[in-house]
C-alpha cells in the first residue's frame, strides 16, 4: 500500500511540474500572439510561423499519453493554458484547444490506432468535426464506409489525421443507430475554404467531406466508450465523461479572450476622458459599475470552469461515475460560464464607447471572438439549461452523447 501511495504521489508531483512547465511556456508566447493577431486573421487559420511555435512549445501534447512521449496533465491544464493563449489572440487559443483535446480523445482508442497516428510521429495533430448527424456510416466487412458533409472543421488543412463524427445505421433501422467517431487521414479529406466568419476568423473552420471511404474497425471507436467511470486499467484522465465535459475543452478561450478584454478596460478607463466634456472615465459611477459587473462575471465564470473541472478529474481519481443528474450539471455550467464572459465582454465593449468600433482597436476583436465563441452549440444555455432540466423534472433525454 505504502509503495502504491508513494507512485501516486510521484506520478501526482510529475504531473503538476509538467502542468507548471507548459503554462510558462503558454505564457512565454503571448507577446507573440499579440503582434501576430491582426496577420491570423486575415490568414483565416493560423500561420505556419505560430503552428511552429506551438510545437516548439511542446503545448499541443500537454493530453497525450506518456506512452507518446506527451504530458499527460489533467483537464485544468487544458482550460489554464487555452485562457493564457486567448489573452492575446482568440484564434490561436480556439485552434491549440481543439487539437490539443484531440489528443487526450485519442487516449480512449486502441493501441493500433494510436500507433497508426503517433506511430512515425508523436507529434501528429489531430482535427475535428465531431456533428455527428453530418455524416453517415454503415459497418462493412473490416470497418465503416463513411460518408458525409461536415461543418467546424477548425484547422483540418494543418493536420494529417481527423476525427469525424458520424451515426451508424443498423439495416436502415432509424430507431437503432450509434454515434461513431472515425479516424482519416486528411490526404483522404475534401476541404473547402469557405471560413470567412465574424469572429475566431483565424480557426481555418472550413468544411470536409468524404464519399465513401472505408475506414478500418480499429480507427473507429463508439462515442459511448468515451462516457467515463472507472474503466480497467485507464488512466483518471482517460475515463472523464468527454461529451458531458465538452464545453470545457473550449471555455478557457472564452475565459482568456474576456480576461484580456477587461484587462485592455481598465487600462483605458484609467487614462482617457470622455470627448464632450473631458472628465474622467474613470470618475463616471457608471463605468465603475460596468466594470464592477463585467469582473464579477469573469471571475464567477472562471470559478465555475476550474471548479467543475477539479471536481470531475478528482472523481475519476477516486473511480466515481458521474451519473445522469452530474453529467447535465456540467452541460449546464459550462454554458452558463462562457455565458457570463460574453456578458462581461458586451459590458465593456459598450462602456468603451465609438473609440471601440474602429478596425485597430483590440476590443472590437475581442468583442467579435466573444460572440462567435458564444455561438457554438456547446455554449448554448437553451440546450443545455432544457436538457437539465428535464432531467431534474425526471423526464427523458435525446441526447445519446450524455447517457451513462
């Protein structure tokens, strides 16, 4: 027992120094970023110069498994450094955050198919588009044929591998189907560049498509397997509920990008004075309270996501399943967070006045990135405030992603 304690502890202290280590280095590029968010944009995804940087940085491993040389850190770190990232550019943060979640997914697919990804390269980036509804498949001998037309593909075109969602028919039988995520190489991928968003406008979001293709039984893998509890031999990390968490795979941008919105508030309300009649912003009981809202919101939101997330890794520290009640709650809180940063970003970029509106102004970026992370279906309170509480008032579900 003292010798069990004793590596957990050691594992325990290797995983905070690991965490430690990437936040430095997170926090080490964000000058960077800064000068080059008005070029990601125009970009439309992020360029080859920072993609190089973050690799550099070792931060896109901090979630894949040690057997692959990566990290292996807890999902906190995923949101501390995505929040760090988006202090100075939304785009890249949204970007690192998905890939980087990707290579945590990859920790609850077999040993083949992690070999076939990392096999020749631990570095390998993964992409996504996880609508599963957008594609379909049907089981043929040695795997899937998958076809499909998928949205939200963010950085499909700088990575060689990704992950699409698609739901199985079982003999045409619509009342008898499973979610699926299937692993493709993008060479096999059809991209279409057509992301010209309002906000995250450097993601490189485009559509995929595939006709047809075969994908092999062990690149494939049920979403049901990913519901966490304790599973045989897995990792804490590996047995979280992922769909039940998924809004925080992308909340720390949320929280970074109003963070950093607040932060550029203060700094102006601090030293400019109104146009018509020269007082103080700073003087204004009004821009006082706005400010007071906006950082309450910020730091209720940030609360919220570190706390649910602490939670949930030391559940499946101590091989707890989450039940159905649990899993809603965390749908629920983590929409309600990005939520409370949208509303703090609104706040401000109001209380900034007209000065805000123009191109070179890093509110109005800001502001942009804010709505159009708010817009993701994850964040969507109706969604997921209805689907908790049907489940407080004991009624039924139709979200197979969320069932334990």
């Amino acid at each position: 027992m003292a010798s069990h304690e004793h590596a957990g502890r050691r594992d325990e202290d290797r995983r905070l120094q690991a965490a430690a280590a990437a936040m430095s280095r997170a926090r080490a590029l964000e000058g960077l970023l800064v000068q080059r968010a008005h070029d990601t944009e125009l970009a439309r995804h992020v360029p080859e110069a920072t993609m190089v940087e973050l690799r550099q940085h070792d931060l896109f491993r901090i979630l894949q498994p040690r057997s692959y040389g990566g990290a292996q850190c807890d999902i906190v770190t995923l949101l501390d450094i995505a929040a760090t990232l988006a202090r100075a550019d939304a785009s890249v943060a949204w970007t690192w955050a998905s890939l980087a979640s990707h290579a945590w997914m990859m920790g609850w697919f077999g040993a083949g198919a992690q070999k076939q990804v990392w096999g020749h390269d631990a570095q390998a980036l993964i992409a996504s588009s996880l609508v599963f509804p957008a594609g379909h498949a049907r089981k043929v001998e040695g795997g899937f044929e998958l076809s499909g037309h998928w949205p939200f593909a963010t950085a499909a075109g700088l990575c060689p591998w990704i992950l699409l969602g698609a739901i199985v028919m079982a003999d045409d039988d619509a009342d008898d189907c499973e979610y699926r995520l299937l692993l493709v190489p993008t060479a096999k991928v059809q991209h279409a560049d057509n992301w010209d968003a309002m906000g995250l406008r450097g993601t490189g979001s485009g559509d995929v498509s595939v006709q047809r293709l075969l994908v092999p039984d062990a690149m494939s893998l049920q979403a049901s397997a990913m519901a966490g509890g304790p599973q045989t031999g897995a990792e804490p990390l590996y047995s979280l509920p992922v769909f039940a968490l998924y809004p925080f795979v992308l909340a720390g941008v949320a929280l970074g990008n109003a963070e950093a919105c607040l932060h550029e508030f203060t700094g102006i309300a601090r030293q400019r004075a109104a146009n018509y009649n020269r007082a103080k912003l700073a003087d204004f009981p009004s821009i006082q309270m706005r400010l007071a809202s906006a950082g309450a919101k910020v730091d209720a939101a940030r609360r919220i996501m570190r706390g649910t997330l602490t939670e949930a890794m030391d559940a499946a520290r101590a091989e707890l399943a989450p039940d159905l009640m649990l899993r809603a709650r965390y749908r629920r809180d983590g929409a309600m967070a990005v939520n409370l940063c949208t509303e703090a970003v609104a706040t401000l970029f109001k209380a900034n006045g007209a000065s805000g509106l123009a191109a070179a102004h890093v509110m109005q970026r800001q502001f942009r990135d804010a709505q159009a992370i708010d817009a993701h279906i994850a964040f969507s309170f109706d969604a997921a405030g209805s689907m908790y509480g049907r489940v407080a008032l004991g009624l039924p579900i139709d979200n197979p992603l969320l069932q334990p």
